[in-house]
C-alpha cells in the first residue's frame, strides 16, 4: 500500500465524515440511475464503492456487481445494504485498486464516482478503468473541475479556511480537458455528462441536507433534463468504449 492509499484508507474508515454529505450521494445516485435506465449488465464494477449506495440499486438489472473499496468500515456497510436474495451474486473486495490483478476486457458498466480526487496518479487510473471495460462497455465517472471558476472560488475559500484550522489532506486538482482527452486516447467517447456543485462555500452549515438537494436541483436540474450546466464545477460522465 502506498503512503498516499494508507491515508486515504484512514481517511474513509471514519465512515461518519463522509456519510453526513447525503444529498450529493442522493444525486450521484439517481445521476448512475438515469443514465443507465432500462439497461441490462453482464458484469457490473463498482469503484470505489463506498456504501455500494450507487451500484446496490442496480443488481435487479445485473447479472454480477463486484463491490471494492480500501475502507473495511464502507464496505461492512455495503454488504448489509445488499438485499439477501442477491448475495449470490455480489463480490466485495476489500483492497487497494491499484493492487489487484483484474481481468482486462471484463466490465460492461464500471462506476467510479469520488475517486480521482484521492489517488496517486489519475492518469494510471483512467488507463486502468479504460483496460478492464469491455468493448462496448460504459463508464460513469465522477470528477471535480480543478479549472472551473467555482473551483477557484472553493480554494480560495478553503486557503482562508486553512489559516485558521490547519488541513494537511490534500485533493488531487484535476482539469476536465485531462480526463476527456485521456479516456479519448484511450479509446472510450463521452455520451453524456451531468454537472452541479457539491460545495455551498461557508454556507453549508445553514441549509439541511433536504434543502442542499433541493436548491441544487431547482439552479441544474437534473442528469435527464439538466440546466445552467456552464455553471456546474463537478462532472458525472458516461463514456463509452469503442467496438
Ligand atoms: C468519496 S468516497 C466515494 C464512494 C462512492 N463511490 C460514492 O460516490 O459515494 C471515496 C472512496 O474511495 C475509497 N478509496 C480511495 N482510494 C482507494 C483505492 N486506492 N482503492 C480502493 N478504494 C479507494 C475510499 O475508501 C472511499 O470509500
């Protein structure tokens, strides 16, 4: 394991930290749901799965979902949130993705939705998810655009933040042209793309989660009938691998 995934693991084994955000899971979770609507999947992985809350909701239309994440904490709840008549059909791997040997060619849908911002190297990771699809395969992918000016405005927020309460985790910064240009290279094309804000600035205290969800859906909209897109820091993509 690498210095980089031991903090990361550290990081999302307090479950509760990130578990409270549950208006952006709500969202990521009807963005995998819409853009995969009446398909049905041989070989389904999901990466990082945390809870398994976006792939879980899937398994009436797969044949196999193969659950991984680095937290043991995540995935003991994933596993109780799988319903019981299909255990037989669910895989959870407990490990860091970078270590494990998977088959190339195997997926038809990979999710991987909150995990370029924590790894040593997203290149590796675009080339590695691009490896184990299936051509034809799709990919739903989540990054947040270090470019966009919302961005900008979240780190100058956070450097004020950061004078006051030190904060030594840091997010990989990731432009869109990267992951666009390198999952082309790679041979996928971009379908379609869904866009909002996770972060209210300082205002995040002052709105319960019910009512982040609703503002955030009333200014974008949502993945099937999206709005003021140009605006929107952080991408869900649905990429496809040529045949
Ligand atoms: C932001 S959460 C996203 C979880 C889920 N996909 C979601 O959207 O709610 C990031 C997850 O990535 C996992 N993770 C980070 N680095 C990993 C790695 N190298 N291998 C496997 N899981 C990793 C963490 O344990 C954590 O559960």
């Amino acid at each position: 394991m690498t210095d980089k995934s031991k903090v990361v693991k550290e990081l999302f084994e307090n479950t509760a930290l990130y578990l409270t955000y549950d208006y952006n899971l709500q969202i990521r979770k009807e963005t995998v749901e819409a853009f995969t609507t009446g398909l049905h999947f041989t070989h389904v992985l999901d990466i990082p799965s945390g809870t398994g809350a976006m792939s879980i909701p899937l398994l009436n239309r797969a044949e196999k979902l193969s659950l991984i994440d680095i937290s043991a904490n995540m995935l003991s709840i994933a596993k109780k949130n799988i319903p019981e008549e299909n255990t037989f059909k669910t895989e959870i791997i407990n490990a860091d993705f970078f270590t494990l040997n998977l088959k190339e060619n195997s997926y038809d849908l990979i999710i991987c939705l909150g995990l370029l911002a924590h790894v040593n190297s997203p290149k590796q990771l675009l080339h590695k998810l691009s490896s184990l699809l299936k051509p034809g395969g799709m990919l739903i992918i989540q990054n947040t655009d270090s470019s966009h000016f919302y961005s900008h405005l979240i780190r100058l927020y956070l450097g004020a933040k950061n004078l006051i309460h030190k904060q030594t985790y840091k997010l990989n910064k990731v432009p869109a042209d990267f992951i666009e240009k390198t999952l082309q290279q790679n041979n996928l094309e971009l379908v379609k793309c869904y866009r909002y804000n996770q972060s209210f600035l300082g205002f995040s205290n002052l709105f319960s989660n019910e009512k982040k969800y609703k503002l955030t859906r009333s200014f974008f909209g949502d993945a099937v009938s999206p709005k003021h897109q140009i605006f929107g820091s952080d991408y869900t993509y649905l990429f496809k691998k040529k045949l």
